[in-house]
C-alpha cells in the first residue's frame, strides 16, 4: 500500500504513473483519498482541543466544589457530559473517515519506477538481455507433453483422475528430476546467503493482505471456507509475513530467505493450446528467494537477485533471456518487475520461469515492516523477491531442448550429482 504523504506530496507523480499501469480511476481515487485525510486531520484537530477542554473543565470541577460553587461546579459536570458525547461522536466520526481512506487506499496499486518503460501488454516489455544458446533440431522435436508420455516420467489422465486438470502426477526419473531441480535451487540460494525457510502452505487473510494478494488476487487463489485459510500461491507469502509488524534493526539488513513449496493457483478461465501440458498447472513446485532490506539498497539487490536466477538458468545450460516489465504487465504490488523466459524448443516460443520484483515500502507499509536506524527512528523497509525456480516450465524446457534423434533426453551436466542418471531413456 502506498504512503499516505508520498501521495499527497507527488500526487501529480503517482497518479501520471499509476494512470500508465492502466488504472483509469486513479485520478479519481486520488482525489477522494486526498479529500478524506484533509477531512480526518480537521475531525482530529477538533477531537484534540474538545478532548483538552474536556480535562480542564473536568478539573476544575472539584476545586469549584472545595471553594463551595455547588451551582458552577454542576455547570461544569454538565459541560463535561456534553463535551465526552461529542466526544464519542467525533471519535466515530475519525473512525469512518479512516476505514473509507483506507478501503480507497488499497485499491491503488503500486507506482511504477521511473525507469519501467510505459506499456499496455506483454510486447510493450523490454528485452534486456538474451544469451546465444538457442537450440536447433536436425529432426521434428515432440512437445514436452508428447516426451513425457513416451518415456512415462508424467501422467496427465492420472493427475485428471486423482484431482482434475492442471495437477500432472510425476513419476519415477520424472519424480527424480522434479527433486533433483529443487534440491539444486535450494543448494544454490544456500551459497548465495539466503537462509531457508519451511513455511506453512495455509495463510490467513492478515498474510494475504500484508504481501498483497488480497484483495486483488482473491478470486485467483483456493480458499478453505471452514477454516478461512488460503492456500499459498508463492512462498513469498508466508516468507515475507514473517516480518510481519516487526521492527528490525538497521544492523540485520539485509534479511535473505529462500523456501521450497508447492504452489496452489486457481488460473480460472485458462485453457488452450498455449497452456498444454506444463506450461500452466493450477499445483506446481517453486523455490523462491526474499530479500528485506535498506530502501537505498533495494534496486542494488533486484539486480544481484536477477544476476542469481540468471546464473541459475546458465548452469542449466538453458536459452533465455531477460525482460523489464512494461507498466502495464507488472503485478500489482510492484515497483519494478524484471521476468526471465526460457526458450522452448518444440513449442518454438519463450517461456516465463521467474519474476524479480522490488516492491519499494508497498508490502512493508501493509506488513507494518520497519528498521529502526542509529537515532532510534523507525522507518519502513524496502522488499523484494523471485522465482529461482519455478519448477514446470524449466522442466518443460529442458526436457524439450535436450531430446535427442534416438528419442532420449539429456540430463544437464550440473544436474546429473542430484538424479545420479545422465539421461531419460
């Protein structure tokens, strides 16, 4: 959620860059939220001298009575009365103009850095940076889905039978090689300073505000009605709440944590050729680093992350290529969102496999995340995150960019320690 002085003090700034986002009531938002601070602090004012009118009416009441001004010190206790009911009433007053502040609060998304480019779609982005490692085929390569089958490693029937579409069942050097990925991620997050985190896969709806999927993402993620639980559709939910309302001190910045878990999204209305076999599921596996760190720091730390997952895609041996996200293409808690793409081989397109994202103080002011510096303030942390790795478009690709004539599949070299095979058929 953005901060209330840094709308009212840029506000031709935030609205010029959220209206970009796509937002076309941001002016309008604006205004309203503009509107009712200016109304909160003249109730508060109010409410403030009422309430020291109050105390020094009500302290005269007993030295009117000791010098035996019975009728003033009456007045005064009826003065006092009148004065606590109107009291009450701006109290209730504040409150409503609050919650309405605040219900039109959370409905801005993030404002764009100054450096994302201005954009309505996906071909709006930037290509930052593309290495040269694009495979070619002397023979008709099979789409990952058709491999899979031919080598039994993923079941899609079974997963529709168990559950539905959109949750493959993996098996046997399948199984092995979904293991051996997250192992690998996990190893790599340990040399790069992240400390791993084994969170709960349920969040209550404080988590689900505090990193932003609620409200927006409401109806993309399953909900438990019994319980009023979520399951997580990131491991940087549960990962960054747990600095939730936490004060940190400027010496532990900054905090890295990694976590494996699986991830649970609805992605309602998706169907299609384009989302064949793994290229969306509603369950998938994911490592994912978190960052909290110092807000002058914070664009320092997205690219080291961005440098990590690319490292990531390199020991993969994987083509892929780097995006900076267009206004209109970023989450809506982000400042700035950098994607990488593998290519994949038989489907002949580019794949997203990871999101790098700084979300300034956007989370840290829902989460009530701060750092308290040398002089004993506090102020709000900046935070961040990425996918290193989300699991099932990597397997996609690799299975599909290492297919052989003979029909086999060639396990990455950095890999081979972890599946202890070299190849799938």
């Amino acid at each position: 959620m953005l901060e209330i002085q840094r709308v009212r003090n840029n506000t031709a700034k935030v609205t010029e860059r959220i209206l970009a986002r796509g937002l076309s009531q941001a002016n309008e938002i604006i205004t309203e939220i503009i509107r009712l601070d200016d109304k909160r602090k003249e109730v508060l004012t109010e409410l403030e001298a009422l309430r020291a009118e109050n105390n020094r009416v009500a302290k005269t009441v007993g030295t009117l009575i000791a010098q035996g001004k019975k009728e003033e010190a009456e007045a005064a206790k009826t003065q006092t009365s009148e004065q606590k009911a109107k009291i009450k009433e701006l109290e209730e007053a504040l409150e409503t103009i609050q919650n309405d502040a605040y219900s039109q609060m959370v409905l801005l998304p993030n404002a764009p850095h100054d450096s994302v480019p201005e954009g309505k779609t996906p071909e709006d982005n930037s290509i930052v940076y593309e290495n040269d490692k694009k495979v070619s085929f002397d023979f008709t390569p099979l789409p990952h889905w058709e491999l899979a089958v031919k080598h039994d490693i993923i079941d899609w029937e079974l997963g529709v039978k168990i559950t539905g579409a959109g949750f493959p069942v993996y098996k046997g050097k399948g199984a092995i090689l979904q293991r051996a990925l997250i192992q690998f991620f996990l190893n790599e997050a340990g040399k790069a300073g992240y400390m791993e985190i084994q969170p709960p896969i349920f969040i209550n709806k404080q988590s689900g505000f505090g990193t932003g999927q609620l409200p927006d993402k409401d109806g993309q993620m399953y909900y438990i009605n019994e319980d009023d639980f979520y399951l997580i559709p990131t491991a940087e939910v549960p990962i960054t709440n747990i600095y939730r309302e936490v004060i940190i001190e400027k010496s532990a910045l900054p905090i890295k944590n990694c976590g494996y878990t699986p991830c649970f999204r609805r992605e309602a209305g998706s169907y299609g050729s384009h989302v064949r076999g793994l290229n969306r599921l509603h369950q998938f596996d994911k490592v994912e680093v978190v960052q909290i760190t110092l807000p002058e720091k914070s664009y320092e730390v997205l690219e080291e992350m961005c440098a990590h997952v690319m490292g990531l895609l390199e020991q993969l041996e994987l083509p892929f290529r780097k995006l900076l996200l267009c206004t209109g293409d970023m989450g809506f808690t982000s400042a700035k969102t950098y994607d990488m793409e593998v290519w994949s081989g038989a489907q002949g397109k580019w794949l997203e496999v990871s999101s790098v994202s700084n979300f300034e103080t956007f989370q840290a002011n829902r989460l009530k995340c701060r750092f308290r510096d040398e002089d004993k303030k506090t102020q709000l942390v900046h935070t961040l995150n990425g996918s290193a790795l989300a699991l099932p478009r990597i397997v996609a690709a690799l299975i599909e960019n290492n297919q052989q004539a003979d029909g086999s599949i060639l396990i990455p070299k950095v890999l081979q320690a972890y599946t202890g095979f070299d190849k799938i058929g």
